[in-house]
C-alpha cells in the first residue's frame, strides 16, 4: 500500500528550520454539519476560546499561512485568518483536503480539523520532518487507528484525490490506503504523545467529557 511505518521510539531527524517556521500552508477544517452534535462544533467554547480559534492558532504557531475551509455561506464574523469555501461541499473531509491542495500553489499541506481541540503543534513538527520522500504523512495512536485529519498532504496527492472523489469514494482512509501515494505513517507515542491528543468532539457528550479531563 506504500506504507511505511516509524516505530514507537524511533529517532526523529533533526531539522533546523524548524524553529523559524515550517515550509507550507494550514488549513483548517469547518465545513462539516455538526449533525451529531446539534450546534456548530467549531464554535464550542473550551479554555475560553473556540475549537476553531485553537485550531488556527495551533497552526499559526508553526509560522503557517492559515486559511480555513468552510461548507458554502457560513460565515465566522470573528475569523482573523482567510476563508476558503469548499469547492465540492458535501464531499466531506476529503473534498476539504481537494479545496486545500488546489489552494496551496504546490506547497505542502498541513491539514487539522476543527474538532481535533488537544492535537499540538508538536506533531506537526514531528510529520514535517518526515515527509521528504512521501506522499502524506498520518499519525497513529497506540491502537494502530489512523487520524488522517490531523496530517500532512503533498501536491502529489491531489490527482488520486480527485479520482476517489470521481468513484464516489470520499473517505480520508481510502486515500492513506491507495497504492496510488506513499504514505509515512507515524507513532507519536513513544516521542511523549498520549492517545487524548487524538480526542475527538462529535456529540455533546465528547464535548462534556473534554471538559472534564485535567490536563
């Protein structure tokens, strides 16, 4: 499938321009319905901020250009960063990760969803530095589960982007999956990165337990 795998405790490439700022673009996304939740999750207060504000600002720490992905006419009055309608609303994630790569002129994406509120800009710095000669880049928690909403995305994935989305087959997995990418996944946990990183807000009841975890 084009897997490769960095093992738990596996020494990390160092990188020094990773403390003046990472080569790409973030985008966040905050397109989705909220269904499950029945409010707008992006908007969901915790810490005193909303799980969007956090999101933008978890990428701006990398020194990212940040732009957020939303599903066509909402509107986020407070939004101090750019808006990028979805190009294909109702394609999910997927079609969020279409918007973002014909966005990005070429340079890397660096992908979070909204409702991803503990993911830190560590790991991100962690994917940066592997991504040289792959695709993409997916974390992994220590149950082997995938979290493709909170990883790094090259030009070179858009053309099977756009093929899965043609056959209908709009699932972040299908693409971690292809043949058609190469795909780094890696293991954060042994680098000081717990599973709750991975915590996500889809019904109110993820968002009440949130709200209880001492961090």
């Amino acid at each position: 499938m084009g897997y490769g795998l960095l093992e738990s405790g596996s020494k990390l490439p160092h990188s020094k321009g990773m403390l003046l700022g990472m080569a790409g673009r973030g985008y966040v996304l905050a397109g989705g319905g909220s269904r499950r939740m029945g409010s707008d999750k992006a908007l969901l207060v915790w810490g005193g901020k909303t799980l969007l504000q956090r999101a933008v600002e978890t990428l701006e720490s990398l020194g990212l250009e940040v732009a957020v992905i939303t599903g066509a006419g909402r509107r986020f009055p407070s939004l101090t960063v750019r808006r990028l309608e979805d190009e294909l609303p109702g394609r999910g994630p997927l079609g969020g990760l279409h918007s973002a790569l014909r966005d990005s002129e070429g340079e890397p994406c660096y992908l979070l969803a909204c409702d991803l509120p503990l993911i830190p800009g560590k790991l991100f710095q962690m994917m940066e530095r592997l991504r040289q000669d792959c695709d993409c880049v997916v974390p992994s928690d220590s149950r082997g589960r995938l979290h493709p909403l909170c990883a790094v995305y090259s030009q070179r994935c858009l053309p099977e982007v756009e093929r899965l989305l043609k056959s209908s087959r709009t699932g972040m997995h299908d693409l971690a999956q292809s043949k058609a990418v190469k795909t780094r996944i890696i293991s954060p946990g042994g680098h000081g990165l717990e599973d709750v990183a991975f915590t996500n807000i889809n019904t109110l009841e993820d968002f009440e337990n949130l709200n209880r975890l001492q961090l």
